[in-house]
C-alpha cells in the first residue's frame, strides 16, 4: 500500500506494471528457497516449472476448438464450463480452455512432471543434483524453442485474461494496472501465509533435519525421500503458479522464460536474500527482478546475477540481510595472518636447512 501511494504522490505509476511482474516472479524464488534453504536439494531447473505452467496455460488458453465443436468430448467439456468463447483480434469467434480449467491442468501437468523426475534424481547429491536439474531445465528450453504447436522461438500471444471473482481479471490492461498490482500481492501473501505455517509445522522441522544431516534424519525415523520429493514439488507448483499469472498479466509467454539463466537468477535470488530466509527471498525477489525489468543493468543483465550469486558466496552466504562487514573484516584479517604465518614458517624452514648446510 506504502509503494502503491509513493507511485501516486510522485506520479510514478508506471512502476507498478514491473512490480507486479516482480511480485509473479518472487513466488518462483520462493518456492525455490524451500527446496534450497530447507530441505538443502539445489536445482537448476526452476524456470522449466514456470515455463511448463505458463506455456500449458498459454497454449490451451489459445487453441480454438471451434473446428472441432461438434466432437463428443468438446460438448462435454463445454457442459462441464471447462471451455469458453472470446472474440480474437480479428473479430473471429473461437472456442478455447477457459482459464480455470488451464491452470488446474497447467498444475496437475507440473505435479506429475515434478513427481517422475523428482524419484530419480533426488537420489543424487551436490554437483550431480545440480547437472540433473540442469539438464532438465534445458530440455524444456529446447522444448518449447523447437516447437511449433509452442510458438517456437516466438512464443505465444493473446492470452486472454484470466477471470477471477468480482469481475477481477489477471491481465495486462492499463486501465486495470492498479487492481493487478494488488491481485498480485494477495497471491503473494497467500503463498508467504502457507510457507510460513509450513516452515514452523512437523514437517518444516523435518525438512530443515535434513538440511542438517540427511543420514541424522534418517536415523531418527523421518522418511527422508518423501520430504526431498514433497519440497521439490512444492517448489515446482510455485514457479508453475507464477508462469501461469505472468503469463496471462504479459498476454504471452516467450522461450527466454525456461533458459537457463533464468534458473540461476532464482538460485542467486536464494541466496542473496538467505537460503532459509523466506522474508529475505521475497525482498531481494522484487528488487532484483524489479531492477532487471526496469532495464538498469541493460545488457549485463544475465552477467550481474552471475556475479551477485559468485559475491554473495564469497562474502555473505547466509544472505546479504545477514550480511556483516566485521564479520567479514575479521574472516579477512585471520586469511592474511594465516599466510603471513606459512611466509613466516616456510622462511624459518629455509634458514635450518641452510645453517645445517
């Protein structure tokens, strides 16, 4: 609401349109930061969950079944209210997925995805983890790039708004610019609400066990391959959630939203803000993405996250909200005394060689 009457009094408006995308976007971070922060699984395949919801939302918001009307199951799916009529641009009727039934399809699609690549390759550790995820992602990349059904390299348009109740609707009209930035928010919130209640519930202390010591966890009698499998899911079904509100807010969906740097900006949002700092997450999420889309870093874009995530690591890997410079002086000081002391050793070494000599 502060930043909302800030645009208003300044008469900057026009910055609610990129927060709004930021907001969409923090909900990918976030669902990331519990499979990271959490349960400690990495994964680089983060955006092929976005992609996945909001190229199936897309592309079932978009095929006209007018063609195929008279078919048995298309007059089932219209009693059933599953399917819609819209004019396009060119003044054409169509019959299409209504929003509603393209979302819960979009998330049953992203749950099994997650659950059949989740089995196998939650098994792996460390860098082997990160190169599954990694290769998925960039299946999915290569997927919707290679695609015609997909748009190809140009993605998919005209999506249509997406309807919600009290004649609200998710879409990209300037008239209706200030009702998204809150309807963005309250997902937001809803999202924050069932994390929060998650990380402080049994199965938050579990996850976190894991975190931990997976074989410790183990031992005590927690079903460690449920929990993994359960946060990777829930961690999709988040960036699904996202692609899906994006993508009908944007009215289209590019193949630039499954590539592999738009996983690591997730991975470096993580960890700027803290891996199990959902606050964190969700402040470095807008900001971050915020200035990205404001084009601040212009073509370095991809390259500044890069070294936001290799800094962060460096210097304050518990986040930059936990960030503290004497911390760092002090870590600093001890690595120059350290080897001022081997300089020291490996002289004093020398010289007994040579009075022996």
């Amino acid at each position: 609401v502060l930043v909302q009457v800030l645009t208003s009094v300044f008469k900057a408006g026009f910055y609610l349109t990129q927060i709004t995308m930021s907001a969409y976007l923090a909900l990918a971070a976030l669902g990331l930061c519990i499979l990271m922060g959490y349960s400690g699984q990495i994964s680089l395949g983060q955006a092929g969950f976005f992609a996945i919801g909001g190229y199936t939302s897309a592309s079932l918001t978009t095929l006209n079944l007018l063609e195929a009307h008279g078919g048995q199951a298309v007059r089932v799916l219209e009693k059933l209210k599953f399917l819609s009529r819209s004019i396009d641009l060119y003044g054409k009727e169509t019959l299409h997925v209504s929003p509603w039934a393209a979302c819960i399809m979009a998330i049953i699609i992203t749950v099994v995805i997650a659950y059949v690549i989740g089995r196998p390759i939650l098994t792996l550790k460390g860098h082997y983890l990160a190169m599954a995820t990694l290769g998925f992602g960039i299946i999915i990349y290569r997927i919707v790039l290679g695609s015609r059904f997909f748009g190809e390299a140009d993605g998919l348009h005209n999506v249509p708004a997406f309807s919600l109740v009290g004649g609200l609707a998710v879409s990209g009209d300037f008239a209706e610019r200030l009702k998204n930035y809150y309807i963005a928010w309250f997902f937001v919130v809803i999202g924050m609400l069932l994390l929060i209640n998650l990380v402080n519930s049994r199965a938050g202390r579990a996850l976190r066990s894991i975190h931990g010591s997976e074989e410790a966890s183990r031992a005590m009698g927690i079903n460690t391959a449920r929990f993994k499998l359960s946060a990777f899911i829930m961690g999709a079904v988040f960036a699904s959630v996202a692609g899906i509100f994006l993508t009908h807010y944007n009215g289209g969906i590019g193949p630039g939203e499954s590539s592999v740097m738009k996983s690591v900006r997730y991975v470096a949002i993580v960890a700027v803000g803290g891996m199990a700092n959902l606050w964190g997450t969700l402040i470095m999420g807008v900001l971050l993405n915020f200035l990205s889309l404001r084009g601040v870093f212009g073509s370095y874009d991809d390259a500044v996250f890069g070294i936001i995530l290799i800094a962060v690591m460096l210097f304050a890997p518990e986040g930059i909200l936990g960030f503290k410079p004497a911390d760092m002086l002090a870590s600093l000081r001890g690595a120059v005394a350290r080897k001022s002391e081997g300089r020291n050793a490996g002289n004093n070494a020398a010289g007994s060689r040579g009075d022996r000599s």
